[in-house]
C-alpha cells in the first residue's frame, strides 16, 4: 500500500474524530433563564428521577383510544396544552360553563363543568347547553407550582382584605372551595365553615396539584383515575385508565418544575420599570415576593420567591365578567395570575401572546389596558405615564 | 413460519459462505449495468449468490451505525445500531415466472418484516402479474430503499414518516416496460390491503402514517375491506435522468363492522413525485422526491392530526475521487448534501387563523468511500430543526453518525 493512500485514510479518520469531537457543532442549550421547563434546585437524586418520571409522562404521554382517550376530550396530552411548560394557545382554551354565581354549577348532569369539544372518530363531541353561561381559559404556565402550593395558608390571607378595610380599592380575598374527596390537608390549613382556600385555576377553585392534575386527566382527556373514576362520556364510574404512582409522579414533576428567572433584572430600563410598577400599585395584588411554608420537598421548604401574585380574588371589572364563575367567587373576581415568565410566554404561545383568563390580549399593554374594577386606578395610572415610561414598565414584565 | 423461513435462509446463506472455499460452488450475479434501470427494477437490481445448482440466489445487506446527537445542549452520548440485516431470497421457477423476496430484522432483530414476498409472471414485457407481499410503488424511495445504494445512514423524513417507507402489504397488481432509443415508460398498478385508523390514533400525537405499520394483520386481511390502490408512472432517459409521478389512496378507517355503521368512510390519498439522475459532465448524482398527503380527519377530531401533510428531499452525491484505493480497484470517494423537510400539519388554527406548524427541516452534509459500488462506509452531520405545532422556538438537534453499509 503507497503511502498516498496510508495518508488519506489517515485523513479521513482524522476528520472522523474531529468531527466526534467538536462540540461547537453541536446545538447550545438555551440560557436557564430562556426555559420554563427543568427542575427546582436542590433535587435529590430520587427526586430527580422521580421527576423524570412525571416529565415523560407530562410531555411524551399521548393518549389514544386505546389507553383511554376520550371519548370526549379537548387535548390528547398533558404536554398539548403546555408546550415547554409555558402558557397555552387558544388552540388549546377550554370552555367552562353553567355557574353563573355562588350557588353552584347547574349543568352537571348536561356535562358541566368543562366542554369537551373534539370526540373520537365515531362519536359526537360535547355542545354547549342551551342558557348556560360560559368562560374560556387559557391553560396556564406550570412553572414554580410547587412554590405557590407550599405558601401557607395564613400567609395568603395576610394579603387578603375583602372589606378594603385599608380603603386602598383593593380587596383581594381567597375562594373558599369544598375539598375534593380525596388527598391531604396542608399542615397549616385554615378552615371556614367546612372550606378551604383554593389557591389553582383562574378562579382559585382547585385547592391542589393533586386536584388539578386528576381532574385535567378527567375533563381534559378523559382520562379515569382512583382520584377522579367518572367517565366524562357516561358519567359512570370506570376502571382507572392511569394508575395512581403515574398521576402522582405528574403532581410531583409539576410540584418541582423550577420557578422562572427574571432576565436583565440590572438593567437600568428594568430597574426603572419595576419601580413603577410598585408606584402604580400593581404590586397590590401582583405581589412581587412570597414565602412558603415547610414542604416535604425541601428544595421548596421555607423558601422566599418572586411570583407576582396574591393568589386572591379581585373583582376585575364589567369587562372581563364573562357571566361564568367556580366555589364562592363571583363572576367579575378572578385570582391574580402570576407575572413570573410573562416575557416568555411567546416561546409557548407559538411567537405571539395569548394574555388575560382566555387570550384575548394580544400584548402585554393590551393586557394591562383591559384590567378593570379594582385594578382601574392601577391603568388609569398606567395611560398617564409618558410613551418612555411605559415602555419601561412593559420591559420590566417581560423581563419576568 | 416467518422465524423458519428466516432460519432457513441464514443457513442457506451460512452454506454458501462454507462453499466460498471452493469458488466453483458459487456465483457472484452481479446486476446488469448496462441496462437503463429504473426504481421499480430495484428489486431486481440486487447482487445476489448462487450456489451450485440450488434453484434459488442469496444475498442481502447489513447497516451499522454510530451516533453522536445533542438536542438543545443536551446529549444522550454516543450510540452504536444496527438498524437493519435484510436477506433477499430470489427463485427462477420457470421461464419468465419469477419469485423474490426481502425479509428484514430491524433493530437487532426486535422487529422481522417480511418487506416483499412476490411472485412475478411476465405475459409480456409491457403486462407482467405480481402478487404477494408488494413495496406499493408510491414516491422512489419505497421501493429503492436498500441501504448501501446510499450516501446518508439517516432515510428522508420525508420518505420514511409521510410515506412510509418502506410500506408494503399484500396485494395484486400489474407492471410492465416499454424501451425505445434512449428512453424506457414505465407503470404500475395495484390492489392491496391498506392503512388502519392508527393513522390518526397514535402515540405520536400527529397524523403517524408509520403507525400503521404495527398492524402485522394487514398481511392476513384488509382492516376495512377497501383496497389500497396504487398506480405509478415513470419514464427514464438516459440522459435526462427518471422523473415518477404515484399515487396511492384508499379508506383508511373501519366504518362499518358486522354490518354496522360506525362512520362514514374516511380516506387517505398520497400523490408523490420523484426523480433521479446523473450529470454526465460532472458525474454529479441528483435524487429527490417530494410527497403531498391528504387525510380525511373528522372536523371533531382535534386539529393536533394534521389533515395534509407534505416534505421531501434532495440529495446531491458528487464523486471526487475514483481510482484504485488500498487494494480496491473501483474504489471512490464521494461528498454529498442532503436537504429534507416534512411538515406533518399544513393547514391554519381554526381558532386563531395562525399557521400550524409541525415540522422538521434538515441539512445533511456527508462523505462518503466505496471500495466497491456494493458497499458504502459513510460518515455524516445532520443539522435537523424540528418546531413544534404551535410554531415555537425550533428544538434544533444535531450530531454525527459514522457507518457501513454493505450487500452481501
């Protein structure tokens, strides 16, 4: 063999290996404070692989016909409404209908509360009673839950203040919500004629993960479990379509999913921006920094946070009242969403934003111009700012 | 049966390797290249091994690979395959009646295909009867897929997930061929067993043309009773390259049952266009395909199954070096670039207007050495961009594979 040829094998292996060996042509991962999605810090390694399992069963988990699916339902996964666990899309908006104040939903025997608008080949889907009143809701971002859900009790309602008793216009108060008839009490539960204080859902009606969780599987799939075993077709009680160690390993992934970070928080426009936000008094119901309680998890366990959230109600005016409500808020009240991966929440919502309880806001300012009843001082106040000043509010939200 | 027959014929084949000894047991039945091949002649155009006077040739083909890929920063390490060990069995049984088959082990054997099982009767070169186990001929590379006659270790997306490749079911057809000067026409025709519902009820959350592959009972009976109609044409010039226009469609549901109705008939129709050639100034070799889909998706069903779908690739190979190498007389050393693209969802958001994404859009740049036309080892980067059905930001994967590919 010549040494011509010796060299250009030579060559080509070197090639080979160098191309094995360079890193730099392989994708990046994003910057942390890019994703919503990855795990809380301080995960032990069982931990760790047990969010691992509620991760493949939140996002890779389809449902189909066969495991379940259906026969009515809005989504065939978890991971369909949460893209990279960020907001939702109006593709995916789910209606709720039939309560149109305190007294309870009276459609639960015509398929309230939730509409399952898509069906199985075969089947026809749910349609809208006649006379009922509906809401559509933007599935959420699942990031930080674990944080909010380990805030105590007593902690939400030194934020609440249902007389405006301060006189300040705000008046958050919790939605005190009968407990589903299964899981736990918090340690620290506060109890009021029989109700607790729901703390999930746009109108806090979910006490918690473990609620939110059995019932998505339930009206969002239709998907039976030990937790939630009626089957949103039949109304009968079925088999469990998923075993309980696989719901709890979601609530757990949901539990631990990391809170989002705040991108150029030193920014000078930001800096700025976040003062006004304080001087508006927007923080009076986005409150800006929580503490929790003692969690089983300890990565969570008496932790301060920044989710911009009172997890209150707030009457939000004639304008966002859709005339539909859940538990003991009225139509008009809806709980304050957290402000935490506001700015990212186009990397889930397909390049563009869906924002308020269903997305009819197509941009932050949008957002803040629809806010009504309580929050009317706070965009009265935001319309006064000057062009600059207000951009640096809004930099500030996307920011979060 | 399907493990027997597969037995058999690695013994057959461990024979033939004994008989490697003593070169008079055996003969190397190299394929005619002085003949105007086109894709449906690929399962003719296959080196095969006879021995002795054992009425039946041999062959077959082996991939090994390796893999390197990140997805977004994050990497699964490097993995070694073996994707496929395909054994071809081919029978003369009488004059112009012929007998071909390709059974494929995938995955270290995890999955055995039964890939083609024919039997082919020539009434004349323009109506020849085939009937078995077909490869329908929709696009080129459903039934040209064989592993070694190609520069990339990854199959299209596109070929492989919308078609997909390599799909075959039993059925009855005709084929046939007509050459004049430098040009040959050629068509296809057939009936077979087709697709089931898993099409739009599958693990992968998006019309899954694969998904129908699982059902093994498509080679005992139709799942609906409609048949699967394929029809091809191409004509070839041996300048000017091949160019095929196929289609194929059929109902893919189960609509009725024990004389019930349970739906109406819903159908899934694919029409493809494929071409291939080679430069002669250059030696530049061209091979591309494009595929549109159309599914009959129920309006109640959700938006997540697509109801059209299309993609495609283009593969350049450019041969740069074709000389003696390291002993091998026909040895040579190619580059190639390969650009694909599948959009699983075309369509807009019923409930916002937005276009529906799901795509994969990817570059393949690769090199290549043949010590031999009949065995490829080939190194390849793949750069793929897959976004998601809401259009968000593209998870971009990418890595390295090294393999070898060979007839044997």
């Amino acid at each position: 063999m010549s040494n011509k040829y010796i060299w250009a094998t030579g060559v080509i292996l070197l090639l080979v290996i160098a191309m094995m060996a360079c890193q730099k042509m392989l994708p990046r991962a994003p910057a942390d404070d890019r994703l919503l999605d990855g795990p809380v810090a301080e995960l032990s390694t069982e931990q760790h692989i047990q969010f691992l399992r509620g991760d493949v069963a939140f996002n890779d988990e389809v449902f189909t016909a066969e495991t379940g699916l259906g026969p009515l339902f809005i989504a065939t996964s978890c991971g369909s409404c949460h893209a990279g666990d960020g907001k939702g899309h109006p593709f995916t908006t789910l209606t709720r209908f039939g309560q149109p104040d305190t007294l309870g939903n009276r459609f639960l025997q015509r398929g309230g509360p939730q509409l399952q608008h898509r069906a199985l080949p075969g089947f026809l889907p749910e349609q809208l009673p006649a006379g009922a009143t509906f809401s559509r809701f933007m599935p959420p971002a699942n990031t930080g839950l674990g944080f909010l859900d380990a805030v105590p009790d007593a902690e939400l309602l030194k934020h609440a203040d249902p007389d405006d008793a301060d006189g300040d216009g705000i008046s958050g108060r919790p939605n005190w919500i009968p407990l589903p008839g299964y899981g736990s009490l918090r340690p620290d539960a506060i109890q009021r004629n029989g109700r607790y204080i729901g703390r999930f859902g746009k109108k806090a009606a979910v006490y918690d993960l473990l609620q939110q969780t059995a019932s998505a599987y339930n009206q969002d799939m239709g998907i039976t479990s030990a937790y939630e075993p009626h089957d949103t077709y039949s109304g009968q009680a079925i088999d469990p379509e998923i075993g309980t160690s696989k719901v709890l390993d979601v609530v757990f992934y949901l539990k631990t999913l990391k809170a989002p970070l705040q991108r150029n928080a030193e920014n000078p426009e930001v800096k700025a921006g976040r003062q006004l936000f304080l001087e508006l008094r927007c923080s009076s119901c986005h409150v800006p920094e929580l503490k929790t309680g003692y969690s089983p998890v300890a990565a969570l366990s008496f932790k301060v946070f920044y989710p911009y959230t009172d997890l209150l109600l707030h009457d939000m005016g004639p304008e966002l009242n859709d005339g539909y409500t859940e538990g003991t808020a009225l139509p008009e009240e809806w709980r304050t969403p957290p402000l935490w991966g506001l700015g990212l929440s186009m990397n889930a919502q397909g390049g563009k934003y869906f924002l308020m309880h269903d997305g009819r806001a197509g941009s932050i300012r949008e957002a803040i111009l629809m806010h009504g009843g309580e929050a009317q001082q706070s965009r009265n106040r935001f319309r006064q700012l000057t062009e600059p000043e207000q951009q640096q509010l809004l930099w500030f939200l996307e920011s979060l | 049966m399907k493990r027997f027959f597969l037995l058999s014929m690695l013994l057959a084949i461990a024979g033939i390797a004994a008989a490697q000894r003593d070169t008079a047991l055996f003969k190397r039945i190299v394929p005619d290249s002085g003949r105007l091949h086109m894709n449906m002649d690929a399962v003719y155009n296959r080196p095969f091994v006879q021995a002795g006077k054992l009425p039946a040739t041999l062959g077959g083909y082996v991939e090994a690979n390796s893999a390197y890929f990140s997805e977004n920063g994050v990497s699964e390490g490097l993995s070694f395959q073996l994707p496929r060990l395909t054994l071809f069995v081919a029978s003369t049984i009488r004059q112009r009646i012929k007998f071909l088959s390709e059974i494929e082990l995938e995955e270290g054997g995890r999955e055995i295909n039964i890939e083609f099982a024919s039997v082919d009767v020539e009434l004349d070169p323009l109506l020849n009867f085939r009937g078995g186990i077909i490869m329908n001929p929709i696009g080129a590379f459903n039934q040209n897929h064989d592993g070694p006659k190609w520069e990339f270790i990854s199959r299209p997306v596109a070929a492989t997930t919308i078609i997909p490749a390599t799909w075959s079911t039993v059925g009855f057809g005709v084929f046939g061929k007509y050459a004049q000067d430098n040009w040959v026409w050629a068509y296809e025709a057939y009936l077979s067993n087709g697709f089931d519902d898993k099409i739009i009820n599958n693990n992968q959350n998006r019309t899954w043309m694969p998904a129908s592959k699982t059902n093994a009972e498509r080679f005992e009976e139709s799942f609906n009773g409609a048949p699967l109609i394929t029809l091809k044409g191409a004509v070839r010039h041996r300048r000017f390259g091949e160019v095929g226009i196929s289609w194929m469609g059929g109902v893919y549901n189960k609509y009725r049952e024990d004389g019930i109705d349970l739906d109406q008939k819903r159908r899934v129709d694919f029409l493809a266009l494929d071409y291939n050639t080679r430069l002669s100034k250059w030696n530049t070799a061209i091979t591309g395909e494009w595929v549109w889909a159309f599914i009959g998706v129920p309006p109640t069903y959700t938006q997540q199954y697509g109801r059209r779908q299309q993609g495609g690739f283009i593969d350049l190979v450019q041969p740069v070096i074709q000389q003696p190498m390291l002993g091998w007389n026909q040895a040579t050393i190619n580059v190639a670039l390969r650009g694909e693209y599948a959009d699983y969802n075309v369509g807009r958001f019923i409930e916002t207007g937005g276009n529906i994404y799901d795509q994969v859009t990817a570059i393949v740049p690769g090199i290549s050495f043949r010590p031999s036309g009949q065995t490829v080892l080939r190194a390849n980067y793949r750069y793929a961009w897959h976004r998601d059905l809401l259009g968000n930001p593209a998870k971009k994967i990418a890595g390295f594979q090294f393999g070898i590919s060979t007839y044997f």
